[in-house]
C-alpha cells in the first residue's frame, strides 16, 4: 500500500459531504478532474472501493463508510494542528490547561480567570478538576499548565503564588451526636461515628489521608460538595472548607467540633506551576496577573471557628 495524502483524504471526504466530485471540487477550489483523479488514486492504494457510484448521487460502500470515520477524524486533528501551528507563529499558545483543587474556591477563581481570558480569545481555557494530591499528579506529569491548590512548597520543582488561606472546619448536623458538640470531644469518642472523606483523584496517591480518626467507619466522596451534602443530612460528620460552609455555620445547620483535639487546620491556597519548564507567553502573562491581583481570599475563609462559639484562631 503506497501512501496516501492529506489532499486525497480531503478530496474523498468533501464528495462524501457534498455528494460529488462536482460540488466537492466547487468547496475545495480544484478542478473536477482533480478531484475525481484524487478519490480514485486514493482508492487504488488502498485497494478498497470506498465510493458507491451506481446511483445518482455518489454514496459509500460498507468499507467507504467505516473509512470515512476515520478520515474525519484525522481531518479535524489536522485543522486543529494548522491552527495551532498558526499560533504558535504568532506567539500565542493555542490552549492553556488549567486544574482547580478540591480547596479552590469557584467563584473568585473562576470570576479572575474570566477577566484574564476575555481578551484573549485566540487562547483556550482548559478547565478540570482534580482532588487531594491530583492537582500535583496533573501538573508534575505534564498535564497542566498551572494548578490552584494547596502546594507542597518543598517540592523545588513547583513555583508558586500564594492566594490565601483555607480554612477545614470539622463540622457536624445538629443532632448528629448524642452529646454536645463542644470543644472537649476526642477521637476517642468519635471513633464509633462515620467519617467523610474525599478521595483522591491521583492515579498513583503521594500523601496519607488527613484528619483521619483512627478504627471509625468511613464514608469517600469525589468532592467537598458531596461531602457537605452528606454531613448535613446527617450521615457522617468530616472536615470541609469554611468558604463552602458559611452560611451553614451562621444559621446552625452546621455546628463547628472545633477544639482541642480537633483543631481544624488552615491550608495555603496556592497557584503553582512548574519552575523546570519553559512557559509561553500567555502562560507568563495569566501568572503575572494571578500575582498582581494576590491575595485572592477574604482573611476570614482562613479562620476555624470553634465549637459553642468559642473566638476564632488563626492556625
């Protein structure tokens, strides 16, 4: 089997598309010899008949018809790779990848993101989501361009711009317990009630579970939104961020156990990205407007409010 050209692959597919070589040669510019030339010899170096020719307008055959997947295929991975070779001629990536950790906060993360991306159309945002160690996995493996996460600042392969602190709260339904939710609660105590957690969405986990109360039943999650749902209906009590559950603290449907056994920790919300790797040039300019505009969070979201209303600390 010789080789075929990206023309050829174009040639078949605008017949196949417009019914003929006719109209294909009319959407391609070309000739209608050219065009009929091109499917042909296509046709001959496969050694398949891929066009149905008996009828009035031009059809598949059953192999034409499996081929054609493919071809379009191919033909949108090839205009997908013009553009972006345009791009980079211009200087500007094609695609920025972006992961938002479990301990981002949506709405001024993504309200900052919108304002950077708007004027720059000719980039695309890719967006995902990831949880615990994930984020990390993504971004030392190549997958992301830039996380928004907590950092482990020891790892002298991350660079990183601190947006704020996170509060984790450990928090439970009212009613939840069969005594009072004060500050003098053990793990002890605990231990016979089911614990929430979220899974981690690394493929190979780097860390240990947090806050982990030793021999308790467990219940995992995909993310702190199920989890939070969980915990108010009172199936499990669990740590959960306190930009998520503020308006739940104020009103009571959620009741802080913070103390001194659980103490609940503030974590660094951080973007981070790779400091051994070479950046482009909307890569460089989204960190310099991420750093212009740090710290991101209310001071607040960084305090655990204790158990009875005891004064919030800083941790």
């Amino acid at each position: 089997m010789s080789n075929f050209t990206l023309h050829e692959l174009q040639c078949f597919n605008a017949v196949v598309v417009h019914g003929g070589s006719q109209a294909a040669a009319e959407r391609l510019h070309r000739s209608h010899p050219s065009v009929f030339a091109a499917v042909a010899k296509l046709e001959r170096q496969l050694g398949l008949v891929l066009l149905d020719r008996s009828g009035y307008r031009v059809g598949l055959t059953e192999a034409g018809r499996a081929f054609h997947r493919k071809v379009r295929l191919l033909l949108h991975e090839a205009e997908e790779l013009r553009t972006y070779a345009a791009q980079l001629a211009m200087g500007e990536e094609a695609e920025l990848r972006v992961v938002l950790g479990d301990l981002c906060p949506l709405p001024p993360v993504l309200e900052l993101l919108s304002r950077f991306f708007a004027p720059r159309p000719q980039t695309r945002l890719h967006l995902q989501f990831e949880t615990v160690t994930g984020p990390w996995e993504r971004l030392l493996e190549d997958e992301a361009d830039l996380i928004v996460h907590r950092v482990p600042k020891s790892d002298v392969r991350m660079e990183w711009i601190d947006l704020g602190r996170v509060a984790l709260v450990p928090v439970v339904a009212p009613g939840f317990l069969p005594f009072p939710a004060d500050t003098d609660i053990t793990p002890q105590r605990m231990q016979a009630f089911t614990q929430c957690v979220v899974r981690d969405s690394a493929r190979h986990p780097a860390e240990q579970g947090h806050f982990l109360v030793e021999g308790a039943p467990r219940s995992s999650v995909p993310d702190h939104l199920m989890k939070k749902e969980l915990i108010l209906h009172g199936m499990a009590w669990g740590h959960l961020p306190r930009f998520l559950i503020e308006s739940e603290l104020r009103d009571g449907t959620l009741l802080s156990i913070a103390g001194r056994h659980f103490p609940g920790v503030v974590e660094e919300l951080s973007a981070a990205r790779r400091r051994d790797r070479p950046h482009g040039p909307v890569a460089d300019q989204l960190w310099d407007f991420l750093a212009r505009h740090a710290p991101l969070l209310r001071p607040a979201l960084g305090r655990v409010p204790e158990a009875d209303g005891a004064p919030e600390r800083h941790r």
